[in-house]
C-alpha cells in the first residue's frame, strides 16, 4: 500500500510539473533580454529625457520574446501607482502586438516587396486599422487573456515578480509604444511595450529604451513606407488637418495617411526624426 500510495503521489507531483512547466512556456525562452533591473533603468533614464514632449508622466514598459512570452515588466515611478494603472496591460498589449507583426531579415522570400524583413510599430498600424483600412478590425483579434493580465496582488505589479512574467497574456494595441527588438543581422528576439503618457511620447520613451538595451539593430531591414532608413519603424506624422473643405472631408477634419502607415500628432508632440537611428 506504501508502494502504491507513494507511485501515486510521484505521478501527481510530476503531472504538476509539466503542467507549471507548460504555464511558463518555453523554459529558455526570455533567455538573452534585458533584466527587470536593465528594463527598469532604461525606463527611468528614457522618461527623464527632456525630448520627449506629451505630459510628463511616468510610464510602464513590458518586454515579451519572440514566442510572446511575457519576460520582465517595469515601471520608472517609485510605486505602482505613480503611473496610469491601466496602462500596465496596456504596455504588454503594445510589446505583443509588435513581436506578432514584425519580421525578422531571412524570414521573407526574395520576391517580397521586404525581402530582408519589417519591423513594424504600433504606431506603424494605427492607420490600417481605422474603418476602411486594409487592417480593419485587426485591434479586436488576439484579445488579452484577462485571467495572466489581472491575477495576483496588486503590490506585485511593475516588480521583478510581476505575474505577467513567464505567461503570453495577448492583446493587440494600434498606437505609439511598440517596438520590435533586434540583435545584429537584423534577427528580431521579442519587442518592447511602452505606455503611461500620450500616444505620442509611449512611442518616443520606447525608442529610447531600445536605444539604451542595444535592441535597435534594424539596420538591414525594409524601411517602412514614409519612414527613413536611420528610422525604419518610426512613428510617422502624416495625418494633419485639411486646409481645404469638401463635402466628404470638411476644413479641419485629419486627412488620410499618404503612405497608409501614419499616426496623428498628440498633445505636445516632439521630433520623432530626433530620435537616435538604429544600430546597422
């Protein structure tokens, strides 16, 4: 009976095991990224950048691997609540939405129009998915997972042990603040989120952070239509107001994108092209 009790006892123990081990995700795959500790310091050192316009708050940021694994999630207040609480999830929706939608140099045929790879931002979608954009209702497809999202004390949010970590929460997020990193070659290794400020300014604190984790090496990929090559995935302010009214598209209402990939200004809205370029 001892015998079969402890046989029965090992069995639970290990179907526990590979059930955790499942959770996680693949144990080795947040391997090589930053840490909470280089997140959190390239966080508070990128909002405290005098370039970067909008509000001045403090902000969230999330980094996911390249299997939309949630690695590490920061804020650059003192507390969790020195930043907007909604915008925790929100930094992990933007960091998963340009992991989903970037591309890697070597991952496109030759034929493509990029044939050595796209990175896309989140800024880069926010035109295709207005009604009648060729991305329409993109924004409602890969919806967070609210049970990895809001589980767990509050306390924990933004720590080293914030309950995001090890689990694919989701979401897809279409404005400024998401960012595909790469390491040399142009291989992309997961994405940034940024959020806690405007539109504007998450995607400003979100290149910066790249910058400083040396997560920027989109120099051999396609640039994306209106952007330049030290700025593939910029944010791209080609939405402004008409000067001249008609019937469909009176005075002051936002024009149309020219290239399909561009993101309307915000309050206090900075020089994006003063942002550092990629890395090669």
């Amino acid at each position: 009976m001892k015998t079969q009790r402890w046989v029965i006892s090992a069995s639970i123990g290990i179907g526990i095991s590979v059930l955790a081990s499942a959770a996680f995700g693949q144990p080795n795959s947040c391997s090589g990224l930053p840490s909470w500790a280089a997140l959190k310091s390239a966080l508070q050192a990128a909002v405290a950048h005098s370039g970067n316009g909008g509000l001045g708050f403090n902000m969230w940021a999330t980094v996911v691997a390249n299997d939309g694994t949630v690695c590490t999630v920061a804020f650059s207040g003192e507390q969790y609540t020195d930043q907007w609480l909604g915008s925790r999830v929100i930094s992990a929706q933007k960091a998963n939405t340009a992991n989903a939608f970037s591309l890697s140099n070597g991952a496109t045929p030759s034929t493509s129009l990029f044939p050595t790879g796209l990175a896309l931002s989140t800024a880069n979608l926010y035109s295709a998915v207005q009604p009648g954009g060729s991305l329409y209702g993109l924004q409602h497809s890969n919806p967070v997972d609210p049970n990895v999202a809001y589980k767990g004390p509050a306390g924990l949010f933004g720590s080293a042990q914030d309950q995001l970590g090890g689990d694919r929460v989701g979401g897809v997020n279409v404005f400024g603040g998401g960012l595909g990193l790469y390491i040399a070659g142009g291989q992309k290794v997961g994405a940034v989120g940024v959020s806690g400020d405007t539109s504007c300014t998450d995607h400003m604190v979100a290149w910066r952070v790249r910058n400083t984790l040396k997560l920027d090496h989109l120099g051999t990929l396609g640039v994306v239509p209106g952007a330049d090559a030290q700025h593939p995935d910029n944010i791209i302010y080609d939405i402004v107001p008409t000067p001249n009214g008609g019937l469909l598209n009176p005075v002051g209402t936002l024009s149309k994108s020219t290239n399909g990939f561009g993101h309307p200004m915000c309050v206090n809205t900075a020089n994006a092209l003063a942002l550092p370029a990629v890395s090669p």
